[in-house]
C-alpha cells in the first residue's frame, strides 16, 4: 500500500483533490438547487428544505468529500486550507497551486452536473438565470437579500471571520499533539465544523469560506446562461469576495491557533513512566 501511494505522487494527489471537492459540491450545490429552484415550484412554496437542510447537506458533502480525498491528499478540498497548511504546517508551497486547480475544477465540474440535472427546475423558477437562482451556485451578499444591507465590504469581513473559525479548528481536530477525534471521525467532525458556521455564520455573505467552493460553481453558471454571475444584486463585482476573504481568513485562523494553542502543546516523546507499559514490564 504505502509504495503503491509513493508511485501515486502529485497526479494522484491531484485526482484526489478533484474527486474529493467534486463530492463535496455535489451536494452542496444540489441541495440548494433543491430548495430554491424545486422548492419554488412546491404548492406552498418552499415544501423541499429550509436552509438547515442546506446547512446541513454542505457539511455532509464535506465529511464525503474528505473521506473520499484523505488516504492521497490529505483532503484540502479548499486552496484557503491549502494555503494555510503551507504556511503554518509545512505543506509544500509548489503543490499549493496545483491543489487549488484540481479543487475549483472539481467543484465547476459538480456545477455543471447540479445545473444539468436540474435544468428543467431552474428554467421553470427562474427562466431568465437571474439573480434569483444565482444563489444555487454562488455567493452573494446576504444571500441576495436587499432588505439587508449588507454589500461587499461587509460580506469580505464575514467570509474573513467565517473562515478562520474553519482553520482554526481544523487545525485543533486534526493535531496530532491536541487531542483528535479517534475512529477516523475527524472527517465527521470537520463536517459538523460546516454545519455549524452555516447555522452560525450563514447571513451576511453565504459562508462560502471556500475559493474553490464559490469560483468553480460562478464560472459554471456564467458559462451555461447566468450573465450577471460576477456581480451582486446591486450590480456590483462581488466574485473576488469570496476568493480573497477565506485566503485572508485562513491564515488568520491557522496563525491564531499556532499562536493560543500549538505552540504549547508537547512535543512528541515517549509517554512517561506509568502511561504506557515499558517493553520489559510487558514480558
């Protein structure tokens, strides 16, 4: 197995990366097109989920996504966790462009998938590709609400905060030296992390918290009939706000964990006396 891995190498990484966020925005974007697009159409409307599904179907894509990803990658699934492994955890910076590739075409692949097999829904809720089901896809500032005013300025403080909640206890989870989920739960674990910022910090921006996540999808949706993907509800360019936010946000969170909490935690050594049994005391 192990030299089965080694003769993987970057292209195996790669393919893992892909596959991974592919999962991941599967059913990301399929359950928001469910809700809003299938939802529309309900008699009342709004019969197919609420955004608890959606937050929660985002953080099972990502547990998927990751346990699909992890044995060859790591499971990134997100060039902000990319970045901010290489900065704080020793990731090396050469594959830190590759990964982001793999990552925002997995998930403009999921995108084109979401938008085909829900074809007829969205042409029938929204028959220009307006604004109004652009949010299957993409981000917008307060989810494309205008009786919040919320525009891009504030949506960039939100997706910078959201995402270093994710790196930060990203980090925590999966440190070796901390305490981490046994059982292989820490996929799981990450996905509760999503549900959590969904609930938490969904309002203001749509908690991209992912460059991959939001830019993939948007450029899939411009290409198959949404003209106005770049923009907001206010006409403005709104696609670099979720692409710089997390960047910013997950070297924020990844350095405020190193900073309160890695730093001081104990090097790895042999476990002391009385932890765990000595060779000779097993004989």
């Amino acid at each position: 197995m192990a030299e089965r891995l080694k003769r993987s190498g970057l292209v195996g990484e790669l393919s893992a990366e892909f596959a991974g966020t592919m999962v991941l925005i599967l059913f990301g974007c399929g359950v928001v097109a469910q809700v809003v697009a299938g939802g529309a159409l309900t008699t009342p409307p709004g019969g197919l989920g609420n955004h608890d599904s959606i937050a929660w179907a985002w953080g099972i894509g990502v547990t998927l996504g990751v346990y699909v990803a992890a044995r060859l990658s790591g499971a990134h699934l997100n060039p902000a966790v990319t970045v901010a492994l290489a900065a704080f955890k020793g990731f090396p910076w050469r594959k830190v462009a590759p990964y982001a590739a793999a990552q925002t075409a997995g998930a403009f692949v999921a995108a084109l998938i979401v938008r085909w097999n829900y074809t007829e829904a969205l042409a029938k809720a929204d028959p220009g590709h307006t604004i109004r089901t652009q949010g299957v896809f993409s981000t917008l500032p307060a989810n494309g609400n205008t009786n919040l005013p919320v525009h891009e300025w504030g949506a960039f403080r939100d997706q910078i905060i959201g995402t270093a909640i994710l790196l930060l206890l990203i980090l925590a989870v999966t440190d070796l030296l901390n305490t981490p989920p046994g059982a292989n739960l820490a996929p799981f674990i990450v996905g509760l992390i999503v549900v959590a910022i969904g609930m938490a910090w969904g309002t203001n921006a749509g908690y991209a918290i992912n460059p991959a996540r939001d830019f993939g999808p948007r450029l899939a949706s411009f290409l198959t009939g949404y003209g106005g993907a770049w923009r907001d509800q206010y006409g403005n360019l709104y696609f670099w706000v979720p692409i710089l936010g997390p960047l910013i946000g997950g070297l924020l969170g990844a350095g405020l964990y190193k900073a309160f909490v890695g730093r001081f935690l104990p090097t790895a050594e042999p476990e002391p006396p009385g932890r765990v049994p000595s060779p000779d005391q097993e004989q």
